[in-house]
C-alpha cells in the first residue's frame, strides 16, 4: 500500500506518520509538504520524517497526476491552519484549503487513487445553538478558515467517483504534543502560560464551547479511515471526528490546565468581546462507524504529556505568542525576510 500524506510537516503529520508506520509497517509512506514549518521542530532526538520513506517538497497547489502516480490512499493534512492567517490571507486560504483540495481530489480519482481523505473540522459550524451538532444540521462557518473547509467539503461531495472512497474527517479541536509542537490552539496556549509565570490568560471570557481531539487520537481515526468499510451507494462520508466527553467550555479547560500545573492562577479577559465560535458536537456516527478507534486519551494525559514535552525542550518563553511556536508568525517572519512572497509561495532565489 503506497500511502501519501500531504502537509507531513506540519503539527499533526508527525504523529500521524509514526502511527502509520507501526499499523502498516509494509506500507510505503510518501510525505508531500511545502516545507515553511520544517524548522519548528520540538523534538530533542530524531527528525519525524525518519518515518517517512519518501518526501517531496511541494506546494499542494502544484500537484499534478506525476505525483499520484500507484497511490493507493492520500491523507491531505496540507492546510493553512487556523483563523489568524485565515483572516489575513482570505483568498489564499480559500484557493489552498479549498481549491486545492478539490483538485487534488479529481486528480487523484483520475490516477486511480482509491482513498481519499480530508482534515476537515468541526469548526465549520461556527455559532451554534445549545445542542450538539450533528452532521445533518445546519453549517454556519464564521471565519475564513471554515468557510474554506466547508466550499471543500461541498466540491468533494460533487466528485463523480464510484472508484475513490471519500471521507472527510471533522475533527475537533487539536491538542497534544507533537515534534512539530503548535502554541496557537487553545489546550496547548494553556499549558504554555502554565509553565511561563504560573497564571493563564483567557484571551475570551471563557464561555465559549470547543470539543477537543488529541493529535495522537487524529491519527487513530485516520487509521480507521483507511480501512473503513463504505455503503456502495455512496463513495463519500463527513463526519465529526471526537468524543462527547470532550466538549468542553473553555474556562473548564484552564481550570484543567490550573490543577495539574503549578496550581496556577486563571486570568479572564471579563472585557472580551463575545466569541461566535462557539458550538458542541455530537460523534454519536463516528460512535457507530468506528468503534474500534475511538479517542482513547483523557484530557488529564494531553495535558500532563504537553507539560512533560515542553519541559524536555527546555520551553521558557513569555512572548510565545510571538515567537515560532505561532503559525502565522512563522508565515510573517518568512515574509519579512523576503523568502516567501504574498502569494505564500517560495521566493527561490532568496535565502
């Protein structure tokens, strides 16, 4: 089984590549990225790609059927990640989040690529009601971000493919430690402000609700999506990918953080201005679908793992939220020194 993951380099591909490689040690493994995260490495002893047998360094935006050629199954990771460089760059996200996406779809079943399956999120629906959502109700994506996973899912569904198994994994919002460790999610800030001084800083007023996935348990759904057996009638499934006991608000996160470290000190912005984001899940199908990969940690073991890798690197930065650690920041620095363009290409006769 020859399996490509695009975006390999990023936060979750390390983990979903090791995964991977222990669940199907004969499988070879080709990663795909454009490479602007490589650096951001919170890894003390090994480059995460020894997991991988091949990588190519490649913006998802220039795929063509060369690079499809014999893959069985593509996991497209490859992303602009969150709602701050969503925000700032609006149409580049929609042109890789969606675009690209959709593209690289119709290549791949055209290659003869039998799995399909996409990092989509929970986030596309946005400002919710009380009531968990499942995937037959209603989207309302607020951000770029989301809007751009929901014009994706929707040019997936259209995919006239009979051959190609689609699935689009909604995940919830990511959490852990990774070789390639992210700042910018709301668990993972926590524990870094933890660690830094003691007190957490609740940028909202802590109402909002998020459901939470652990990165390690990202890659077990993956794993299932793999594998997972399909109605005939249709080649393509969105589900929401977590657990019920991880809907959280995010006060209750801090208050988790708060007790596990250094018992410290919660700090809400009572002055915020009310966050839309805000919306519980229901993974009642992925439930009944994937009853063998469920989420397996317990936000006590994500949290005690971020304090203990962070630790191991020796993490001591209060400016963290404008250092490396950020992805936006990465992409403005990048920018900045003039080795990529607006456009988020490489400038290939810098550096």
């Amino acid at each position: 089984m020859n399996i490509l993951i695009t975006g390999n380099m990023g936060y979750i591909g390390p983990v979903v590549s090791k995964h991977l490689r222990g669940k199907f040690p004969h499988a070879k493994l080709i990663g795909l990225d454009t490479c602007f995260f490589g650096h951001c490495l919170t890894s003390t002893k090994f480059l995460p790609e020894r997991n991988i047998d091949h990588q190519y360094f490649l913006d998802v935006r220039d795929i063509d059927h060369l690079f499809l050629k014999n893959i069985d199954v593509i996991i497209h990771l490859a992303a602009i990640s969150n709602d701050p460089i969503g925000n700032k760059f609006e149409l580049i996200t929609d042109e890789i989040n969606h675009k690209a996406t959709v593209n690289l779809a119709k290549k791949a079943a055209e290659s003869g690529v039998k799995r399909f399956i996409f990092a989509s999120s929970c986030s596309i629906y946005g400002a919710a009601s009380e009531s968990p959502k499942k995937e037959t109700d209603a989207l309302n994506p607020i951000s770029a971000y989301a809007k751009s996973k929901v014009s994706a899912e929707k040019g997936l569904s259209e995919i006239d493919s009979s051959e190609m198994i689609i699935t689009a994994l909604r995940f919830s919002t990511a959490c852990g430690f990774s070789a390639r460790t992210r700042l910018d999610l709301v668990l993972n800030d926590f524990v870094a402000c933890a660690i830094n001084d003691s007190k957490i800083t609740v940028l909202s007023d802590g109402s909002p609700w998020r459901p939470m996935i652990d990165i390690s348990d990202m890659a077990l759904a993956i794993e299932w999506a793999i594998i997972r057996e399909y109605d005939s009638s249709s080649s393509y499934l969105a589900i929401n990918v977590g657990a019920d006991h991880w809907n959280f608000q995010v006060k209750d996160l801090a208050i988790a953080v708060a007790e596990i470290i250094n018992n410290s000190e919660i700090i809400i912005n009572k002055d915020a201005q009310p966050d839309k984001r805000s919306y519980r899940v229901n993974f009642e199908l992925f439930k009944s679908l994937a009853p063998n990969h469920q989420p397996k940690k317990i936000l006590k073991q994500s949290i005690e793992e971020l304090y203990f890798g962070l630790n191991l690197i020796k993490f001591n930065d209060k400016h963290f939220r404008n250092s490396s650690f950020m992805r936006l920041k990465v992409l403005e620095d990048l920018i900045e020194n003039k080795l990529i363009n607006s456009e988020l290409r490489w400038n290939l006769n810098e550096g």
